[in-house]
C-alpha cells in the first residue's frame, strides 16, 4: 500500500490523456525529461505520439489520435 506522500506526487505528476481511436485503448503521455514535449505511443500497434509543450497552452486535458490504419496488421 502506498503511504500519503506517495500518492499526493503521484497525483502532482503532469499528463494528458490520449485516445487512440484505431485501436481503441487509452494512455496517458507524460512530458519528456527535457519537458519540451508530452511523449507516448499506442499499447497495441506500437503508434508514437509528440504533442508539444508551448506558452499558449491548452485547457483540454484528453485528445483524440488515430492510429493503425489497417486493422488487419494488428499483434494481438
């Protein structure tokens, strides 16, 4: 079981969500050591994802991706 300092910096630690529609699963990408980008890739085709991280910034926490374009070439 993980004590209260554990769980507040697991919750401190910066992510956003990402839904990779071909293969509908859903991860979380959390910025690179350098935290000039959020980094991640799809748990069942292997599609990488590099989203930016700016000054503008954004509001939205979950986005969409598309991966896998054909299904037949899917690991299972």
């Amino acid at each position: 079981m993980s004590g209260p300092q554990e769980q507040s910096a697991a919750s401190n630690k910066k992510f956003i969500g990402i839904h990779f529609v071909g293969c509908n699963t859903y991860v979380r990408l959390y910025p690179n050591a350098e935290r000039t980008h959020f980094e991640g890739r799809c748990t069942k085709c292997g599609k990488t994802v590099k989203v930016r991280i700016g000054k503008e910034g954004l509001n939205e926490r979950f986005f969409q991706a598309p991966c896998m374009v054909n299904r037949n070439d899917a690991f299972y």
